[in-house]
C-alpha cells in the first residue's frame, strides 16, 4: 500500500513537471507575461485534475488584458489542449 501510494505521488509529480515545462515553452513562444510565474503556477495547479486548463485559461486570459496578441493566446489554448494534455496523459508506462 505505501509503495502503491509512493508511485502515484511520485507519478503525479511527475506528469506535473512535464505539463509545467511543456506548456511553459508554449507561454514563452508565445509571449505570455510573467512566463515564470505562470510556468510555477501551470505546474503546481497540473497536480489537481483539471487544474492546469484553470492556469492556461488564466494565462490566455492576462495575455489578451495586457495588450497581448489574441492569436498568440489563442495559440497557448491550443498547444496546451491539444498536444500537451493528452501526451501525458497517454503516456502511462510502468517504469
């Protein structure tokens, strides 16, 4: 049971980071502000389920209030929803 409950954490935490540095290169290419702020923030909510959508919401949100491109926010919904999410969440291998 403690080994099963290490695993899931330890995997969590893992598929957390990935979101975070994946999508983190999508705010950056993107010209999100504050990109470290929300690559914290995109990783930390990745640890509860759905809460990434909440961070890059978040982020295309504050993009297009500060002034940002609305095709580069556009673009940060997109590469998080359609590549970024669904690889790892895929990607359940036993190590």
């Amino acid at each position: 049971m403690i080994d099963a409950t290490r695993a899931t954490v330890n995997g969590t935490v893992l598929v957390a980071l990935g979101e975070g540095l994946a999508i983190g290169i999508g705010y950056f290419v993107a010209g999100v502000p504050n990109t470290l702020i929300f690559v914290i923030f995109t990783t930390a909510f990745a640890m509860i389920p759905f809460g990434a959508w909440v961070a890059f919401t978040v982020a295309t949100i504050v993009t297009i209030s500060e002034g940002g491109s609305g095709i580069a926010a556009a673009a940060v919904l997109l590469w998080a929803q359609s590549s970024c999410l669904p690889a790892t969440i895929s990607s359940g291998r036993r190590w």
